[in-house]
C-alpha cells in the first residue's frame, strides 16, 4: 500500500470515529436536556454532564489528527 492510500485511509477512519462521537454527544445531550425538563436529576444527569466535555475534547482531537493527515497528505 503506498503512503497515499495508507494516509487516505487513516483520514475515512477518523472520519468515521468522529460521526460515531457526534452522534453519541447528539445523543447525551438530548438525554441530560430529557432529565433536566422531566426535573429527574441524579446520577444519570450529572454522567451525561460531566461526558459532555470529554466527548467535545475527543471531537477536537479527531479534528486535529484529520488536519494533520490532511497536511500530511497535502505535502506529498
């Protein structure tokens, strides 16, 4: 495999990771926003809130490492 495809290949499964932790923080969201209207606040709430901020640092992650590989790519 040459290193085009192999880079090119590393970008889909990024792409791919980042729909995944998109769709779950769409997902904890609609789930914490549920609790918080139904005035149901316990551990289940305070769980989604606090992965809240760790999904949105994975989403920055992903796009960093997409960039880069996108660099990568542009440089060969």
């Amino acid at each position: 495999m040459s290193k085009v495809d192999e880079i090119k290949a590393r970008i889909d499964w990024l792409k791919e990771l980042f729909k995944i932790v998109i769709t779950i923080m769409v997902a904890d969201i609609a789930g914490v926003a549920k609790l918080y209207i139904d005035n149901e606040i316990g551990i289940l709430f305070y769980m989604g809130a606090v992965l809240l901020p760790m999904f949105s640092i994975a989403c920055v992650t992903i796009s960093r490492k997409i960039e880069a590989h996108l660099n990568e790519l542009g440089e060969l």
